[in-house]
C-alpha cells in the first residue's frame, strides 16, 4: 500500500485515505458540545438561584399577612433574607419591597426581590458586549392578609 497525499492504492485501484476523518469531525465539534454543556451548568444555578428567591418571597409574604401585632416590615425582611441564607446565598445583596403590610383583612400584601447574579463562564461575555456582568433575577408573591 503506497500512501502518496491521502490517496491510498488498494487491489490495483485508487482510494481515499480516511482514517482521520472522525478525529477531525471530533475537534470541529467539541468546542461546540462543551460551550452547551457549560451553558446548561450556568441556566441551572441562575434558576435555582430564583427558585430559592422566590421561596424566600413566599415564606415573607406569608409572614406578611399572618394576623400578628408584633409583625413589622423589618421582622418581614429578617424572614426574607433568613430564607435566602439558608440556602448559602448572600442576603445581603437582595432587594426585599413590601407592599400591603397593614392593609385591611381579604387586602393583598406583596413581598418582591431582587437579587444580582452573575454568570460564572458567561459573566465575562455578558460584560465584553453589554458593559454589565450581572443580571438582576426577580420575583414576587403575593398573598390576602388574614
């Protein structure tokens, strides 16, 4: 077998050489395959980040409409950021509104907050084509006061 710029002579007649063909295809393709990868890796934690929020606005607003005299928007806010650090996130970060606290019974209150968060890989993207490294994920909920 002569083997003369990937032309291979076979049984007296001429064949293409192709025995590399499936590590090229697999280096074209990879990086592809990774970047999707790590882009599944980041929308995971941005949405467990907003799950654990919005969690953190229901355990508030259920604070909020409980029938309590002691209750104030500040015990509303504790409870909120409570929440939040639980779940090994920074509170301190978050932007906690409560609105309807005091209102009348069947009234709604609304707790809403808003947290930064920043992509891992693709913060550095995000800042090199927008100027801002952070997206704000926020949520509200909403419950009758009691």
């Amino acid at each position: 077998m002569n083997n003369f710029s990937g032309i291979a002579k076979i049984g007296g007649r001429f064949r293409r050489a192709d025995e590399g063909q499936a590590l090229v295809e697999f280096a074209l393709v990879v990086p592809f395959l990774l970047l999707f990868l790590v882009g599944i890796v980041e929308f995971g934690r941005a949405w467990n980040l907003h799950q654990v929020l919005t969690d953190a606005a229901r355990e508030g607003a259920r604070r909020a409409v409980v029938f309590n005299p002691n209750i104030t928007e500040d015990s509303v806010r504790n409870t909120v950021k409570a929440a939040i650090a639980t779940a090994g996130a920074n509170p301190n970060s978050a932007t906690i509104t409560v609105t309807g606290l005091f209102d009348d019974t069947g009234d709604p209150a609304t707790v809403e907050v808003a947290m930064p968060y920043r992509f891992i890989f693709f913060g550095a993207l995000k800042q090199w084509t927008t100027g801002e490294s952070t997206v704000t994920l926020r949520t509200r909920f909403t419950m009758r006061n009691e």
